[in-house]
C-alpha cells in the first residue's frame, strides 16, 4: 500500500490515536498536515517526525468544533500542498457523567468536538476532492457509540452521530470517487483511557476477548488501509477495531 503523492489532514494528531495515524500515513508517503488544538509544541515534534521520514509535513493549530477555524485549515492545506485527498477526522473529548449529573455544558462541548467537527471538517474537504474526483474520508467513532456506555450519553450520542453521518455522506458522494468509512475503536491505552481511572480501566481490560488493551498503532493500520487505493471498494462502512469487544459487550 503506498499513499505517494496524497495529501492527508489528521485532526487532533499531537498525541495518541491521532498522532499514530499521522505518522502511519508519512510512513506510507503521504505529505501529512498535523492539526490539534492548544499546545504547538507535541504538534509540532509529529511534523518533525514526519519530515524525519522525507515526507512534507505542515502544523496547523486550529479548534475543529469551529467553522471560522476548519475553513482556515482546509484553506492553509490547499495553498501549501494544492488538495486535500485524505481527511482523517480523529479529534475529540470526553466529560463522562451520569445522564442526571451531565451539565448542558458537558453535553454541548462533547457534541460540538465530537460530532460537530466531523460535519465542518467534511464539509470543507470535500469541495476540492469532488473537483478531483478522488477522495478518503475516514471518521474516528467508538465500540461504545454501538453498545453505550454508563456515564458517556454525551460521547457515545456523537460516536453514534458520526455512524449515521458516515453512512449518509457515504451515499452523496460514492459517484465522485470519494468513500467514507468509520473505525470504532475499542479500549486502546491514550491519555483519554487513563483518565477513565484504574477501576474502570480493568472492568473494560476483562471484557475483551484477545485479552489486552489495544494500542493507537493498531487503529493506525485499520486507518491506512481505509485511505489507501486498495481499500477503493469499500464505503459506508464502520470498521471495529476492539480486540473482539463490541462481540463481547451484553
Ligand atoms: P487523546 O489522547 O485525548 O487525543 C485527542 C487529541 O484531540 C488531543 O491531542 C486533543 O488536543 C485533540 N483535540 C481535542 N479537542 C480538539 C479540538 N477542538 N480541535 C482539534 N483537536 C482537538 O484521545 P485518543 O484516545 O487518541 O482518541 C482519538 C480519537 O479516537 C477520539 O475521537 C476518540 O474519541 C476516539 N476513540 C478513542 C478510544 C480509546 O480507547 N482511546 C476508543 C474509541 C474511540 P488537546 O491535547 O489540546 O486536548
């Protein structure tokens, strides 16, 4: 599989899941464009990382829940690099609570970075890859946006958003060259798991049936294969990659 030539955005790329996709697809020869929110410095060191391997890599620090932002950063990536062929719409949060306890706020911010982000960032890129009549559309949801989860009525609402989404635009743009697929990952070791606290961790840990945590290299190959040519038959679809949870989870 090889991406030469490609030009990918990786949302929320400065660490974990999305930090591995971004590296996965320089790797494959794909000039990548790193985004996240905040902190320039982690964001930065991926690019670094990227153009360590011979590969273009561009920061572009921006909030995906914003539409001023997103069209700044499909904007910046076709002035730099002419297209955008690849969009891996990774980013996002959790503010777990109990539905009783959940605060509007909790529910607006999870709704808007998860769910929101996946609508503008799409939206944006897909005007240059309808002009070239190829493109990669590859959404992060969840396992528990397909089971629930006690305590993520916020989160797993938007990882189930992002599945009708997928399905839907999958539908509008299959005739221009253009798929849309979803990974549901499962319980995979990054900083959004460790704040789910030991207790939680270890309930989840028991419930996977190959027996241990994944890691954000695994999704990254899932993700990869989506975006490459070889995967050009497939769209619409949520691809799990869980270690066998979502088949385990009553
Ligand atoms: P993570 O370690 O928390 O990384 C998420 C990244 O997204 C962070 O770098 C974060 O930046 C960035 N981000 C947050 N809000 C943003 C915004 N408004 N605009 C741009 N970037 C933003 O999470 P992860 O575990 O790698 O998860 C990546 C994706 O996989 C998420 O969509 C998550 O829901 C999904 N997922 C993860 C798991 C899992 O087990 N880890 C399971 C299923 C699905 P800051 O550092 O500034 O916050």
């Amino acid at each position: 599989m090889n991406l030469a030539g490609r030009v990918a955005i990786v949302t929320g790329a400065g660490r974990g899941i999305g930090k591995a996709i971004a590296l996965k697809l320089a790797e494959m020869g794909a000039t990548v464009v790193v985004n996240d929110v905040g902190d320039a410095e982690p964001v930065e060191a991926v690019a670094e990382e990227i153009r360590a391997m011979n590969r273009q890599s561009l920061t572009i620090l921006a909030d995906v829940s914003s539409s001023v932002d997103v069209a700044r950063l499909v904007e910046e990536t076709t002035a730099e690099f002419g297209k955008v062929d690849i969009l891996i719409n990774n980013a996002g949060i959790a503010r777990d609570q109990l539905l009783l306890r959940m605060t509007e706020d909790d529910w607006d911010k999870v709704l808007a970075v998860n769910l929101k982000s996946v609508f503008l960032c799409t939206k944006a890129a897909l005007r240059p890859m309808i002009k070239q009549r190829w493109g990669r559309v590859i959404n992060l949801s969840s396992v528990t946006g397909l089971v629930g989860n006690v305590g993520q009525a916020n989160y797993t609402a938007a990882k189930a958003g992002i599945i009708g989404f997928t399905r839907t635009v999958a539908k509008e743009v299959a005739s221009r060259g253009i798929t849309v697929n979803a990974v549901a990952p499962g319980f995979i070791e990054t900083a959004m798991t460790q704040k789910l606290g030991e207790k939680w961790g270890e309930e989840f840990k028991k419930r996977i049936p190959l027996g241990y945590p994944g890691s954000p290299q695994d999704v990254a190959e899932a993700v990869a294969f989506l975006a490459s040519e070889e995967a050009r038959y497939i769209t619409g679809q949520v691809l799990g990659v869980d270690g066998g949870l979502a088949i385990s989870w009553a």
